[in-house]
C-alpha cells in the first residue's frame, strides 16, 4: 500500500516553494490572495499546488478504500468456498 502521506518534499522541489508552509496557512483559513500577497507566490501557481494536493488526497482515498475492499473480497471468497476452516 501507498504511504499514508502527501509527499511534500516533490511538491517543493516542483514549484520551488515551501509548500507545508501553504498548506499550514490554507488550515489557518488564509486565501489565496493573502497567501499570494505574504509569500509573493502566484496566484495561479497557488490554484495548481492545491488542486495537486487535492488529487493526491484523492488518490491515497481511492487506494486505501481499494485495498479494504479487497481484502473484505478475500475474506468472502475464503469463507465461501472452503467454510471449515
């Protein structure tokens, strides 16, 4: 399975910005004009670090939704087919 984190030191080296930092200032309820005029970060540039941090969120979601499926799937396939053990 996936590590259960974003891994933020891509995204830093990416865009070239401390991105826990955004990402510490987005949970203070900061917007991107605030951010964007702090940091001196396009706004832009903010709108694509975020929806990159939203579709990793997404991804970690689908995989581990995934992987419990699957093993629910395992688990109902072995007690089908051979119930005395």
């Amino acid at each position: 399975m996936q590590s259960e984190r974003i891994d933020e030191k891509s995204l830093c080296k990416k865009y070239r910005t401390n991105v826990a930092r955004l990402i510490r200032a987005w949970k203070k309820g900061f917007t991107d004009m605030e951010i964007a005029q702090e940091t001196g970060i396009d706004p832009i540039k903010l709108q694509q670090i975020k929806s990159d941090i939203e579709m990793a969120h997404r991804r970690l979601r689908q995989a581990r939704k995934n992987s419990s499926l699957a093993d629910q799937a395992v688990r109902q396939r072995h007690i089908f087919f051979n119930p005395f053990t």
